[in-house]
C-alpha cells in the first residue's frame, strides 16, 4: 500500500460495520449459547461462493456434505469434508473467497496459515477449538466485530420469532428483519398458493383476491416495521415495471389462485407489485431494494437434487431505462422514497444506471452484487457510476454475507479497494485529500446508514 | 504526473482548439458587445449535467432557476442559486464537472478557491466583475481561448441569421453552422408538422409530398454549406438504416402529414433519411455526424414543467452491426462519405464500432460521448477502440460544450487523459517516445479538423 | 517490467508453444522442401487484421494485391505490396499487429529497424533472404520455435492428405487436425448441398436423410480422431442450442436438401447439432471449442469481390445463460464433455461465461478471442472472468494464428501481459509468489495442454 492508500485506509478501520443486506440465520443471535457446529458447517456448508467452484471441477456436492432434498446419503464427517475444500484450495486463486477465507482465519481465528492439503485438519483443530469457546458465541463476535446493526432477510410469511426472541432477551445488538415478499408476489413460484394460505393464515386475512391480498402485504409490512425492520427486498428476473388497473391485477391474481396463471401474467404482476411496493414505501418509509436479473436455478439436476442457492443461479442482461421508466414517472420524482437497485449487468452501470440515479431524487445503486462483490467488480462500479451518479446517489457497501464470520473481511476488502480508488482519484487532482478522507468515511459507513435510514 | 506523461502534454497544450461540435449560441459571437449576464446563468442554468445532479439529490429545479415552461415561479436571486450549487458542491466529487468548474475557475477567472459554501459569494463577485470587463467579451475570449474554429449546432429551419451576422461583422472568428434536421425528419416529433411548414416557408417549397421534402433538405444543406457548415448531425433513437422505395416513403410522409404515422412509422422513415442523408454527404460533402441511443425526456414530469435538456434524458443499449449495414452495404465504401458515429453504450464500442470502423473506409468512431467524456470513460473509448480500429478511424476530440467558457477546460482534460494513455503505451513498449508525440498531437488536434475537413 | 513481472515473464519464456488451435495450413509441414514465396505472401496476404486497417483508410484490396474471386487485375509485385503497407505502418500504431509484425521480424528474422516508408526495401531484402534458407523451412521453424503440438482447422469433408503425408513422412513434429463441420451443418450456407454431396462421397454414406448425416458426422469424426484429432471446432451466430425430435431435425434437414429451408430451419437446426456434437463428444473424446457470434462477409461488395475472411467480419452482441441452457441441462454436468466458449462479446464474460464455467464442470472458458487477443483485450479477460471463474475454468491460450511465423509472437505476448497481470495480483496481496508462479505456468502451457486433453 503506497501512503495515501495507507492513510485512507486507516481512517476507516476502526469505523462500526453496518450491515444493511445480509442472509445471516437470526437464530445464532436468539438463542445466547448458540455455537457453531464445526468448521465446515461455519464456513463451507452455507457458503454457495465457494462449493460451487468445487463442483465446476467435478468434485460432487454430496461428497461436499451438501445435504441433499431427498435426504440421500451425503458425506457426513465435516474434517473429510474440509480437507476436500482444502486440497483444492488453489481452485481460488484470485478470487475473492479465497482472500476472504484467510483474512477469517487471520483475524477471527487467529490463523496465519494458508489453507492447504496438509494444514487442513491442523486448522481444523484450531478453529473447532474457536468455536467451542464462549467468546465465539455469536452475540460475542457481534460484538468483537464492531457491528452497529444487521439486517437479515425474511419471507412475508415468516413470523420473525427470532426476532422477537432478541427483542426479549434484552441484548443490545441490533438484529432487524427485512421484508422479502418475492414468494407471494411471483405467481409463477411452484409454492405460491401455499405461501399465499401462510401469508392469509398470519394476517388472519381471507386472501380470496387481490385487494385482500394487497391488505395482507401492508399487514405485513406493518408487522416487520414494528420489529424494526428499515427495508423491503425482492428479487426479479427483469426490471419490468407496470401499472396495472385493479380489475386486471384482480384478473391475473385470480388466475394464479386457479393455478392457471402463465409465465406473461407472473411476470406483469411482478411488474404491477414493484410499482405497488414503491407507493407502499412512500406511505411507510421502508427503503425498497430490487435486485434484478439472475436466472435462478440454471441447473435442473441440481435443482431437484439440491434444492435452491446451490451457486446455479447465472445473470442474464438486464434493462433499466424503458423498464423502470413506469415506476420512476409516478414515485422517481418523490424524495419519500429510497429505491436501491441492484445488477449482476455491469454494461447498465455506465449507461443506464449510473444517468438514471444521477437524475431521479428516489434513486439510489447499490452496492456491487455478488459475482462483482470483489476488487476489480468493486473497482469497476466505482469508475463506471461515481463520475455520472456522483458517489451520494450511492447505497454504501453492503456484505450480503452468509457466513456470519465473514462480515468482518468483507467489509475490510472493500475499505481497502475503496482507499485505492480514492487514492488514485487523489494522484490524479480529481479529489483532494480531505475531500478522499471524507469520501472513504461515506463509503465505509455513513452513506449505508444515510440510505438505509439507519 | 511522470516524466513522459508531462512531456507528451506539454507538447500539446499550446495548440489551437478546434470545436467541431458544440451547442454554444453564435449569438454571443454576433453582437460584439455581448456580456454573459452572471455566474449562475453563465456556468449553471446552461449545464444540465450540473443542475440534474442537484435535482438527484431533491433541490428542485425552481430553486435553481430553472426557468418553467409555463412561466411559473422560479428563483430569480442569481446569487441565491450560486449559493446553493456552492453548498451542494460536493456532490460533484470525482465527476469530470467538478474539475470542469474549478478548471474554468482557475484559467479563465483567476480564481485558485475551492468552490463551497463559504467561498460562494465571494467567488461570485469575482466572477462578476470579470463578466463587466471587455475582455471577458465571447469574441475576445474566442481570442484568448486560442480557438481555430468552432461549430454550432443548429436546426433545419434556422435562418443562421446570427451566422450572417458574424460574417457580415469582419470578425475573424470562425464560427460555423451544423445541419441538424431531427425536427423535419422524425415524424414523430410533436412539432414535426410545423417544422416542415417552417421548412417549406424558408426554402419556398411546397412540402406536400416526400419528393418536396428531399428538395428542401437538399435545398438547406446547400444553404448551410454556402454559410461554412462542414457537417451535419442528427440523433436517433437506434442506428436502424433502412433503404424504402420512394412509394414507400411516400406513403409513411403522407401519413404524417395526416397526423396518422405510428412509432414505426417514424422509426422506418428515420432508418430511410440516415441513408438518404449519406448519399447527400456523397454528393456535397458535408461531414455526417449521428448520435444513437438516447431516451429523450423520460421524466414526464420534469418534460412537462421544464421542456428538453433539463438532465433527464438515459442511454439505452444499442446495436450497429445490424442496424448500419444497409447504410454501409450502400455507402460504407465510399471514401467520399465520413460518418462519424457516437454512442453513449460503451458495450458496442470493442465488440462492434471498433471492428466497424477498421474496416469500412466511411466510418469513423466519434469522440466518447456525453456521459463519457470523463477521465474515465475518455481512457475505457481509449483501451477499447484502439487496438481494434487504430487511432486514425477515430474522430479526433470535440468538446460538445453548452458552457462557453468551459471549452477550454474540456480540451484540456481530455490532453491530459491521452497523454496519460499515451504514456501507458510507452511504458508498456507498445508505441515509441516518438510515435506518442504524434499520436497526441493528433488527438489533440490533427484528427479533428482531418475527420470535419476542417 | 518491475521485477515481480520479469521474474514471473522469466520462468515461462523456454517453455514449449502448445498450439490446440490455428487456421496454418498443414501444406507446409506435409512438403519437407516447403519454402514461403516472399515477405508480402508470407506476413500480409493471409492476416485480414493487417489488410482490413489499410482498406478503412482508403486502399483497396486490389493494391494490397489480395486475390479477387473473378481472378482479376490485382498488384502483383510483392515489392509494392509491402511498401504501401510499410508507408501505411503508422495505422496500427497502439494495435497488437503491430507489436506483433516487429516481434516478428526481431525474434524471427533478426531484424531490430522499424518498418517504415524508408527501411521497407531493406527490410524486404532480409525476410527474403531468410526464406530462402533452409533453416526457415516451416519443419525447421516449428522447431526452432519449440512448438510441442499444433492443431490445424479443417472441415467435415476435408480427406487430410497433408495430415497423412505428415504422419508418413516420419517427422516428429505433431500437426493435428480439427474437425468443423460448419459447411455441413449450417443449412443456410450457400455451398451446403455440395457440401453434403462431399460428405456422402468421403464417407461412401448416401446421405438421403437425417440418420445417415448423423451416421457421415460420426464416421468422419472417427476418422479424424484417429488421424490424431484431439477437438472439434463450430462457429454459430448464437449461442442457440435446442433439442429437435428426430422427425423435426428429419423435416428440416430434407427442407434444406430441397433448397426450402428458412434462415430459422437453419437456426434451429445447428442448434440441435450443438446438442448432438455434445453428445458425441461424450462418447468419443473430442473436445468441444464453439465460437459465438461473428456476422461473417458483413460488407457485400468486399464478399463478392474477394470471398470470405477478408476483414469484413463483425462480431454481434451474444446471450449465454438462456442459449446454452438446453445444452447444459443435458450435458453439462458430466465431466466427460469439455466445451470450450469463445465470444466477441466482452459484457458475457463477466454477467454469464464466468458463472456457467464457475459452475458446470463440462464448461471451460476459451481464450479471448480475435480482436481481444490484444493487451487490453486479455487484461480485460483476466480481471473479468477470474474473480467469478477461476483461473482453472479457463482453457489457456491459443494463438489462433494465421501467420506461421507469428505463432512466437503470439505466445510471447499473452506471456507478458499475464506476468503483469500476476504480478499486480502479488503487489495487490490476493496471490503470493509462489501462487503467482504456478499460475503463470499454468496460463503460458499446462492450462492449454490440459483442455484439450494434449
């Protein structure tokens, strides 16, 4: 790190993690003696980053330990399994799992060592000695790591017990719930009418049709807000958005309660729920984000063997500028609402993106997803959308994490590749220092909180 | 900046510029005793890359009036305006707007301040009192600017009254028109039929047919040419060409005469003009500029309050292989035609523009547009054009400035980014100290008025 | 070079070229007495990267003395040939050509002075000199040059004579074929007929429908498998892959023996013959490489005068995650299949290829391709696809050359630029140096040979 790298870096590594975005299980964090299982479980088992790359290779998920839908026979000694991962560890090279695993060890579990064939079981030991520990209990590590809020990811349907368990216990950490309303919402789920009879049994709303149906969302969102919830979520193939009249969403709900509604229909009501979603959020306050454009489940064998978020999902090309323009003509130009979309399509960056939150006061990007949650996808939003969008149309960084252990490299990585940026801003006269010390701060911190209105 | 980096800038910093596309008004050149009015109307009201930002972040337009379409009530306290873009001026960090303004600041006023809240007023007297002196004149700043020669952007139906006038004057400047008929050749403009009434009252042509209409294009385009015009230009949805019969044509004209052409009508007769428009560039000349992919006005509200131009306009994806082809299957070979293409989809640029233009004698790629014309994405044109197309099917660097006083700064940002590159090429020992020198002096100068025949 | 690069570039510069995939003609090693005729033959005529850059500026193809289909009038004299290129050289300034040309004619020729108006004579003089020596017989080079294998390009209905006579004449060096069946499959091609009039002759099947073109494709992939084929090659406009039952495939393929098959029969059906290949390759070995997305003889007048490759072939945007699928569902998940995917289009390596190949073990990512075979182009590669793929879901380098005498340059190329690439990787601390050393063996030899199963 050269010195204004370093010195950036620096003013930020003390700074609290807010974690606006992220599919940690609440239940670690309910219950105050939880502990993890065993290294593999921690690190491997919920991690679809990593065992994907495994079965690229030919190496199969059951003898992974990935438990199987059926309930088939799968590898069940987790030290077989984490020797597995390890003597393919040079699979990794370059990406960012692999920097993410080491800074874990390093930081989390005092480990210096790279993991390979034959420091596998060693720092096996070492970490299953962690985890025994009570200061590796969740609410510990919570604490340890500096974390000022966490948001997890929970169905409509989901009565957040885990939640209320928190509440209750009286421990101060900040565990919210975010509202995912994708499985009522997408009439072409294969379990839509059962999470539609969930969603009517928790409201105690007869969903016989669409007006009810919209009453049950707004009970729910009602419900998550009280727990403390700042944000919704939804997840859709495209950015389609649609006004539809109430006889026509009335029609197509009525479809899919037939168990006759097609792919067309699904995806227009998806279209009319996002611009319904956005009025909700101007009523209620809740920040709406959208991330658009996997093709979820590319691989049917997998699929019916294992079931969803296997690391089979694969982006397709996405559109903003026609798609969103619906939405953004009746709620852009309303400052009440907070929209931050989300793209696996780095080609909309600079060309639709980056103008379109440059312009709509709703607007906001956010942070790169997923595949791009890495140096150089971190670098590439940075230089795609910072010099039309400016940096405060802007969400701040999110970990998306799964493995709870991992937030606290997450965030270290795009503190450094952030610092980078600005430092190289700095030696080219595009920025000065003071203006690079109070960018980094906004990237590390404050424009998460700013957005997510935390 | 390294040793070869400032060597290859210093090389070009003395040379003249030349403006082959701007949307300056000649009028300021016309009247010798023209004074820009104050800071706020001269550097804000003009740039919808400045104000569209604010909006982003809810300062409505009125505050920083914008004037309405209506005449409505907007703010009329220059100084109130400049204090609150001065307040708000970090939002603009690491955008090329920010080193634009404090640049222009710097070379043109004197002026070494950072722009912020506390500085506002004082830099606005003393930008003031520049304005009041005769020397910030636009004739004597055109001088001091070292300007070759600089071109403007101008309807179809203009009278270039104001060109006349500057010729009449003596001056020396040379300021020269631009064709640009999107206003009488897309039929689905909301003015288009009184634009070709426009059209037939200047040329004296009764437009009642397709035929009439190509005689008064024609008719213009001599005019143009006999007033200095070296080019055209016009904007188009998509690159869509497209070769009708002239009963075809025809047809979709009458239709619009009527009232009665659909999108696709219009989107056809504009795919017709670009290649009637080519062949006319055969046989007269002028250089044919074509910009492609802009939604124009996709913020209903802001078009209805405030008109065009008002920062609301997004990239859509684009295609050239397709859509050019019967343009270049007719033209694309004639080296008696230069098209200039621009796109604001960097996608198209390594995968299509690039292999385009190293090939067909007729095509050259046009300077990284609008959005892109940032340290940035003048480096990506850079990285992504050149190893397939060569510099020399490139068009060389133009400003497209609204600002006046901003030309200057524009050229400069874009020297200093190519000298960079340039360097990086260098170092790298893809080209030698020697061929870097020419290379920079002919993107800072030589492609331009090579591309314009100027 | 820093000294991380020189030492990463060091280890790998004795390492043996391995060449899985190149348009050589196996002619020159089949002759022992094989001589180049002159400088002009040997460097120009048959790179269409070189000639396509001087018709964009306006020389025609008839002065470079490229041949014209109707045998007309064109430069004979290799001597003026060469210097309209030397007078022309400074258009690929920045260009890999021409980094690679004096590459070239340094480490092969000997010759340091840089090509230009005034050194092309001389310079003529010495290439010439040199193929008239012995030691520059294509057998001599390729050992010279340390090639451990080179595969050549060849069609369906190729009888690999030159391949035979190679195997007969009892040189060690290993030129093998590459089975395309593009003229066979591809229904819409105007020569098909008469190409399945060869099919049936070469394989002695009456080809009266579907099953016997299956049974012809099977036969000449046994043949050339043993005549030592290690791989398959198409080149489709789309990623398109479709299951046909075998009366739909039956249909279509009797339309086109008709002459009434569609532009969609011929789709369709090449997307079924991408599945059908797959499952060949299942059962026979071969390794699968598909190009994607080039519109081939995009320039009408360049395709009559001059016939195909001549530098008027435009890559188009491509769709992965949607077009493969099929193929994938079906064939993906076994290790058996290899298929290797290039694209044009660089939005897809990160937003699709590098998911796919992170994911499907049959799936490897091909070099980049044609006009991204060029610094920017492979650094662009390797910061995209590596974070999501990992490097070992890539296949390793091809040079894809069609000068011979280029293959050197080619390898010595990708080598520098993936030492700088490596070693920004160590400076960045996301690989240490021994990682980085691995990988650079890897990218320059062991990547390749393992793919192609060499």
């Amino acid at each position: 790190m050269n010195e204004i790298v370093q010195q950036l870096y620096d003013r930020v590594t003390s700074l609290p993690l807010v974690c606006p975005h992220t599919h940690v299980d609440p239940r670690m964090f309910a219950d105050p003696d939880f502990r993890f299982d065993n290294p593999a479980e921690l690190l491997l088992i919920p991690d679809h980053y990593l065992f994907r790359m495994l079965y690229s290779q030919g190496i199969s998920l059951e003898r992974l330990g990935i438990p199987r839908v059926d309930g088939g026979e799968v590898e069940r000694d987790p030290r077989k399994v984490w020797q597995l991962f390890a003597d393919n560890f040079h699979l990794f090279r370059g990406t960012p799992s692999a920097w993410w695993l080491q800074q874990q060890l390093r930081s989390v579990f005092g480990i210096e060592e790279k993991l390979a064939s034959e420091s596998a079981q060693d720092i096996y030991d070492r970490i299953a000695a962690c985890l025994a520990a009570p200061e590796f209990q969740p609410r510990r590590l919570y604490e340890r790591f500096n974390i000022e809020v966490l948001c997890t990811t929970d169905s409509a349907t989901d009565p957040l017990e885990q939640h209320q368990a928190i509440c209750a216990s009286g421990w101060k950490g900040r565990i919210l719930p975010t509202f995912r309303p994708d499985g009522v919402v997408d009439l072409s789920a294969s379990d839509w009418r059962r999470n539609i009879e969930a969603l009517g049994r928790i409201t105690g709303i007869d969903i016989g049709g669409y007006r009810a149906f919209v009453a049950a969302i707004e009970d729910r969102r009602a419900f998550f807000k009280q727990m403390g919830a700042v944000a919704t979520d939804q997840a859709t193939l495209t950015a389609h958005t649609e006004e539809l009249s109430e006889a026509e969403a009335e029609t197509l709900f009525q479809r899919a309660l037939r168990g006759v509604a097609t792919p067309a229909d699904a995806a227009r009501f998806t279209g009319h729920m996002l611009m319904e979603m956005a009025r909700m959020s101007i009523e209620d306050g809740l920040v709406m984000q959208l991330h658009v454009g996997v093709y979820r489940n590319h691989n049917p064998l997998i699929f019916e063997r294992f079931g969803v978020d296997k690391g089979a999902d694969i982006p397709i090309r996405c559109e903003f500028t026609e798609d969103l323009r619906p939405l953004l003509s009746e709620c852009g130009n309303d400052s009440r609402l907070t929209l931050i979309v989300f793209t696996l399509d780095e080609s909309t960056y600079a060309r639709e993106l980056a103008p379109l939150a440059g312009h709509y006061p709703a607007l906001k990007l956010g942070a790169p997803w997923w595949f791009h949650d890495s140096p150089n996808g971190m670098r590439r939003y940075r230089e795609q959308v910072t010099e039309t969008a400016g940096l405060y149309n802007t969400a701040g960084f999110n970990d998306d994490a799964r493995v709870f252990t991992s937030i606290p490299a997450r965030h270290d990585l795009a503190r450094r590749v952030d610092a980078e940026w600005l430092a190289g801003l700095v030696e080219r006269g595009i920025v000065d220092r003071g203006e690079a010390a109070e960018m980094i701060e906004d990237t590390a911190y404050r424009l998460a909180k700013r957005a997510y209105r935390l």
